[in-house]
C-alpha cells in the first residue's frame, strides 16, 4: 500500500529521523536535492520544497547554463512520491524520497524528467503494456593516498581475491540495500581494479529510474561512511577497464501475468513485439546513446574490443552488440526473456534513458520494424566493406556525436519536448566542451568525483 504523507512523517519520527533529504536527477546526471526537517514535513510533502527554474541548466561543473527561462528569475517545487520514501541506512537519522519537479501551478514542470518517464510509461500502457527494467551497474571502490585516488585491489575478474579486498564494504552495501527494500540479484568483483558489479531486480519503469538514484546514493553512502571512495564513472582511469550501467528490459501485460517479449515457439525466445521494439532500439539508437551515456567518460568506455558494444547492432550473447539478447535460463524461460543496453552507464538521468528507450521501442512498434539478422562475432572483426553490407555502423565516438545523433532524431527530440531536449543539450554540450579543453586529468577525476 502506498503511504500518504501522513504516514510517512509517522515512519520517519519512528525512526528518530532528523532530516527527510528531497532527491531528483539533473540534466548533468548527478543526484541532487534539499532535505526538510520532520518539523513542518507534512506541509513540504504537500506543497514541496522550493528550488530555482536555473538548476535544471545547471552542469556538473556546476557552471549555469543560457537557456531561455532557466536563470536567476522563477522558482519550481521538489514535491516527493511518498512511495518513495526509504529511511537511509548510511546517513545518520536521515530518510530519502524521490521527488518531480512542480510548477507553482500546481502542474508538472515541462522540464521535469520523472513526468517525461510518466508520459512515455503512459503511452506503453495504451498498448497494454508496461516496461520492466534492471540495472546492472559496474562501480569502481577506491582508497584516497597521498591525494590520488587508488583501486582496493588489483586482482582478476571474478576473482575472489577481489571479493576479499572488498567484502567488508559489499556485505555493508548489501545490508543497506536490504533495509531499504532494494532487491540485490548478483555481485562479483569485476575485470578492471577495484572494479564491483552489483545487479539489483527488475521493477517497472518509474519504481526502477527511482531506485536506480537509491542505488548510485547507496553504493557511495556506504563508501563514504567506511572510508573508501565509491564511483560509477564510465572511466575511472584512462587505462582503465569502463563501468557500465547496462539497462535490461522486458515488456509486460499490464496485469504482469504475460512477458510480451517471450515466444516459446521461436528458436530465440523472442516474440514479434520484442523484434519490433528491438529494431525500435536500433533505429534511434544514436540519439539514445545520448541519454543512456551521455558523458564525456561514456566515450573513453564505449569503445571496440571492450564489451561496452561500439557498433549498431544485436545479437544473441554477443557481449560486443551494444543491444544484446541473454540466453534465458532453464524453468524460467518466459520470466527470463529479456533484452540488454550495454552502452548505457550510470551519468545519465535514469529517467531520461528509461523514458528514451521506450519511445524509441514504441517507434518500432508502431511501424512494424524489423530488426536486420542478429550478429554472431564482434562486429570490429569484420571490415568496414563487410559492416556496410549487414549494415552495422558505428556509434557516436564522442559525447559531442551523441548529443548531435540525439538533436536530430525528431522521435526522441519530440517525445522528450522542447524544454527538456533544448536544457538538455545546453547542459551536456558545455560539458562536452569544458572537457575537451583540458587534460586526460581534469576530466578523469571531474567524472571520478561527481558519480
């Protein structure tokens, strides 16, 4: 049962909290807000917190943007889902809920990109269907020496030695998911340094963006209070393996009793709807990059020859195809059907992706697409002669490319509306450009610190 505001100012004052933090996603990625005391937290949760209309110009140099309506004059409302809320086990007497951005009319802001997931979550569901998505999210824990930031480990992938080094901090990390209701599927010490991966359940599309950002606070609440350093930037170092924040993905009856995406009658698993959707993907799937890995590091990772899929393509567990299709496993064939974003990490706004990819799956829907044959090898193998004949292109190499890919693809442009798409881009081409002016240093401990 969802809460309502007055039981969740009862659960906080049972917990003995203080501070009730306010939290949303800006353009930049990074997780924001303002907290309320428990005194008057029933007022705010009705009315909201206020926050100025330039915050969502703001990037993540903190540097404001010029865009039309977003400086020093207006005011929005932080206004929490009292679903949302989670008493915050890394933060003294302290609670969290996730929060959309208000005007003062009462309405949602146009530039508040929880509505925007909203929307395209209500545009799946005139079909009769709803978005299931999980996140994996590959993070790198860190010590501070001598002021440079050092991996806890410089062990193999999956190994246990890496386990060791760092099973103090996941045993904690996984505590503090479980009260906080988040369901942890899967971790191992990953290829690069000091390299984690956790996977946590699916969940429908807006509770998923939402515990997505509990997740990011979690991962680096914990560090912080244990005396590491925990970043999911897409790059730690430059010759460093990438931290991915895949996206899995299934399409579900609105009553959940049917995995649309699921055909036990095809070789593959994989229904009509979800090659129709799949090829939705591939279509826009530039632009999308723009979304799902947005950043200056998402292009120092997403490059060939290192599972982070730099071409357009798919293909069944092929870990090289930037959208990928799992084997299913044995007795859970139909609940396990399911389709991965590997170029996607955890700088994006999980609102913005998730609401991405559906509009971009709801395309192909909508025009009957069909996906090319699924790619079996690593598609850099292959030359460029034998790419252009299966029609496998390159992905934007650069945050610049993305955001260009992602300006013109009116689908994604549209479904997103002018105040987001205009704000968006003002915030993430300064980015680009703050970055590029400067050294493999500025950028790699600017992304480092910041996710």
């Amino acid at each position: 049962m969802i809460p309502d505001a007055a039981k969740v100012v009862r659960l906080a004052g049972e917990a003995g909290l203080r501070l009730v933090r306010f939290l949303y996603c800006g353009n930049d990625g990074t997780v924001r807000g303002k907290a309320s005391s428990l005194n008057g937290l029933e007022g705010r949760m009705a009315s909201g917190i206020g926050v100025t209309v330039g915050m969502q110009a703001m990037n993540s140099l903190d540097q404001l943007q010029p865009v039309a309506g977003m400086g020093p004059v207006g005011e929005l409302r932080l206004v929490p889902d009292p679903a949302t809320f989670r008493v915050l086990p890394y933060a003294p007497n302290a609670g969290a809920m996730l929060t959309d951005h208000v005007g003062l009319d009462g309405a949602p802001a146009p530039v508040c990109a929880r509505s925007f997931l909203k929307r395209q979550v209500a545009r799946l569901a005139e079909r009769g269907a709803v978005l299931h998505a999980g996140f994996e999210n590959e993070f790198t824990l860190a010590v501070e020496r001598d002021g440079a930031l050092r991996p806890v480990d410089e062990s193999l992938c999956f190994s246990t030695i890496g386990m060791a080094a760092s099973q103090d901090y996941v045993d904690a990390l996984a505590h503090a998911l479980e009260r906080q209701q988040i369901r942890l599927e899967q971790y191992y010490a990953e290829l690069g340094h000091g390299q984690q991966e956790i996977s946590t359940a699916p969940a429908p599309a807006l509770p998923a963006a939402d515990e997505q950002l509990l997740v990011r606070e979690t991962l680096r609440g914990v560090a912080t209070q244990m005396g590491y350093v925990a970043s999911l930037s897409p790059k730690p170092w430059p010759d460093a393996a990438g931290n991915g924040g895949h996206i899995h993905f299934s399409l579900w009856s609105t009553d959940g009793a049917r995995n649309l995406f699921h055909d036990a009658a095809q070789p593959d698993r994989l229904s009509q709807d979800a090659r129709r959707f799949i090829a939705g993907v591939l279509a826009h799937l530039p632009g999308l990059c723009g979304l799902a890995a947005p950043s200056f590091a998402s292009y120092k990772r997403i490059v060939p020859h290192f599972w982070a899929g730099a071409f357009a393509c798919w293909g069944l567990d092929n870990r090289e195809a930037p959208v990928r299709v799992p084997s299913v496993f044995g007795g859970q064939e139909e609940a396990s059907t399911n389709v991965e974003l590997k170029a996607a990490d955890a700088t994006c706004n999980p609102y913005l992706a998730l609401g991405g990819l559906i509009a971009a799956g709801l395309d192909g829907l909508e025009r009957r697409l069909d996906p090319p044959e699924p790619v079996a090898v690593d598609p850099a193998t292959l030359d460029e002669a034998q790419r252009r004949a299966q029609g496998i292109d390159p992905l934007p190499a650069t945050q610049e490319q993305a955001l260009d890919a992602l300006a013109g693809d009116p689908v994604l442009a549209g479904a997103l509306g002018p105040v987001i798409i205009d704000s968006y881009l003002a915030v993430r081409r300064s980015e680009w450009h703050a970055y590029s002016e400067r050294d493999d240093d500025f950028w790699q401990r600017g992304h480092f610190v910041k996710y």
